[in-house]
C-alpha cells in the first residue's frame, strides 16, 4: 500500500514551506529556524486538508542589498496558527468534507 502526501510548515519565524511526505525535515528552507507548526495532507486517502486562513505578519519583498548590490528576496511570514485556530479549521475542513462526499473522513482522525 502506497501514500503520497505533503507536509505544510511554518517555522519559529513564521515562513511558510512545504515538504514532500518522503522528504525528512530539517528546519526552515529561508532560515534554518526550527519547525513550529505542522499540517499533514494525506493525498492517498483524502485525509487532512490544506491550511486556508494563514495570517500574513510580513508580505515577501525584494530589495537590492547595499553592500553588495545583489537582489535579495526576503519571504513573506505568517501567525503561528494556535490550538484554538487548527480546532475550528478542522470543524470547517470536516463541514467541507461532509457536504461534498455525505459523510464525515475518517482518515483525518
């Protein structure tokens, strides 16, 4: 039995990435911050759904540095999602779920 999927984080500082199911996780791809927030998205099974209420802290902007005159792109970071946040993504997801398919996932639990 196979399983493909995807993993979306933010780091302590609040970048977003995604990591193929397979991929090991090391950290921030901009930064190298630890991970600090993780939502699994099984494609295999329909189970987990993407975070759609990211709260933007910081947009990405480009500038040229000074020093050196290279372009710089600095990535946009987001809010932490809290405890609270994730339990009212998971009624929406389910909501979702039920209304397209009758029925509640029970791979999401």
């Amino acid at each position: 039995m196979s399983y493909e999927g995807y993993t979306e984080c933010l780091c302590a500082n609040g970048h977003y990435s995604m990591y193929d199911a397979y991929q090991r996780l090391r950290g921030c791809q901009h930064c190298d911050a630890s991970i600090a927030w993780m939502n699994d998205i099984d494609t295999t099974n329909d189970g987990g759904y993407p975070y759609d209420n990211l709260i933007t802290i910081d947009d990405k902007r480009d500038e040229i540095c000074l020093e050196c005159g290279q372009a710089v792109t600095h990535p946009a970071r987001y809010k932490i999602p809290t405890e609270e946040d994730m339990v009212e993504y998971r009624k929406r997801a389910e909501a979702f779920y039920e209304r397209l398919y009758g029925g509640v996932n029970e791979s999401y639990y």
